[in-house]
C-alpha cells in the first residue's frame, strides 16, 4: 500500500502514540503496586498483632503517636482518642505507663505536651506518663522508644488505618508490639480519605527505610521508662 509523505508522518505519530500509552499505562500500573503492596503486607502483618482494649495481653508501657495539634495548641480529636485509648489501657491495668511520642521541633509546637495535659484530665497520674519530644514520625517513634526509652515490648495505641504500619516498624525495628486501635467516634469521610491516601505513600516509605535505607533518628541519652 502506498502512503504520501503525510501518510508515512501521520503512521510514525500513531505508532509512537501508542507506544506512550503502552508505557504511560505500565507505569502507572507499577506505581499503583508499589504503593499499594506495602499496605496489603502490613496489613496481612498486623491481623494478628491486633486486639480490642478488652483483649489486648497486659504489657509494661503503651505507645501513643502524635496525630496533630488545633490552633490552640490543644490535641486534635484523633490524637485525643488515642489518648483516652491508652488512658483506659491504663485504667484497666492493660499496661504501666504510657510513653507520649510528637513533634516538638518549634516552641509554639508541643505534641507530647498537649497529650499530657490530655491524659491529666482523663485523671492519668503524671508519674506513669513519659514523654518523647522526638517522635517526628512514627519510624523515629518505635526507634527510639527501644533506643532512647529501653522498652523491649508495648502496646501501640492508633487508629485503624495507621496501625498496621505502626505494628510492622517497631517489630521489624526489633520492638516486639502489638496494637489497639483507638477509632473511638466516626471520624468526618473526607479526614477518613486523606487519611488512607497518605498512608499509602507513608507506608511505602516505611518499608524503605525499615529494609533498605536504614535512617538514625534524633537521639541522646538514655531514659528508662523502667529502672
């Protein structure tokens, strides 16, 4: 079949069309897996790591993971229920204390404080509460609460879609843990969406630096929870 030279243009532009949607949908399509993967082996991890506050095995210490502060300077609602969360593990005699873990890098930005002053509230006693003012993120969390606060075994205390990579950071961080979540309302679905969206990057993430990249948080001297 004979083409014209605007013929021949016009099959290399179909062809080399073609080709980039073949390569735009391989890639999306690994991007897709590499985001979602992590999630689906973290949570197959975590099934068995999970229980309810009435369930859960007695440990020393719970974990708390800082979720965010209001414009007051007050704990968030999430983070508010991951504190009543551990409050009552504590209350039930599930553990000792509770190690408090945020972000503190700017003085007007006080995570652990305002978890504190939450759980003193709730009529937490401030003798079993001990705050991480390095808890940055939740890898940063599980490191140093074996490195920094020498505990070799806690509960965490999280939401749903954040425990399972909470539970997978501090085992593979050689932290033997498991969880309980503190979904304790019926959180707005827009906050629910962004939420499991972020996770999936964060998740990811995680098993980077758990596997391959090895980061060493903010550290210092030691604080045993327990002498």
């Amino acid at each position: 079949m004979f083409l014209t030279p605007h013929g021949k243009i016009y099959a290399v532009l179909n062809r080399t069309g073609k080709r980039m949607l073949k390569l735009l949908f391989s890639f999306t399509l690994i991007s897709m897996l590499a985001l979602l993967l992590p999630r689906l082996v973290t949570g197959l991890y975590a099934r068995a790591r999970s229980y309810t506050a009435a369930d859960v095995p007695a440990r020393r210490a719970a974990i708390v993971f800082g979720a965010g502060l209001l414009r007051d300077g007050s704990v968030a609602p999430i983070l508010r229920d991951r504190v009543a969360a551990a409050a009552d593990l504590y209350f039930s005699g599930k553990v000792k204390k509770i190690l408090m873990s945020g972000d503190n890098r700017f003085i007007d930005y006080n995570e652990p404080g305002a978890m504190r002053a939450y759980a003193l509230s709730l009529g937490v006693p401030e003798d079993a509460i001990v705050l991480d003012y390095a808890g940055r993120r939740t890898y940063d969390t599980c490191y140093r609460a074996k490195a920094i606060f020498g505990l070799n075994e806690a509960i965490l205390v999280t939401q749903k879609f954040h425990l399972p990579r909470a539970l997978y950071t501090c085992n593979m961080l050689g932290l033997p843990s498991i969880g309980v979540d503190a979904d304790r309302q019926i959180y707005r679905r827009v906050s629910v969406l962004y939420w499991n969206m972020r996770e999936l990057v964060a998740t990811a993430a995680a098993l980077w630096d758990v596997h391959v990249a090895h980061p060493i948080p903010v550290l210092g001297e030691m604080e045993p929870m327990f002498p």
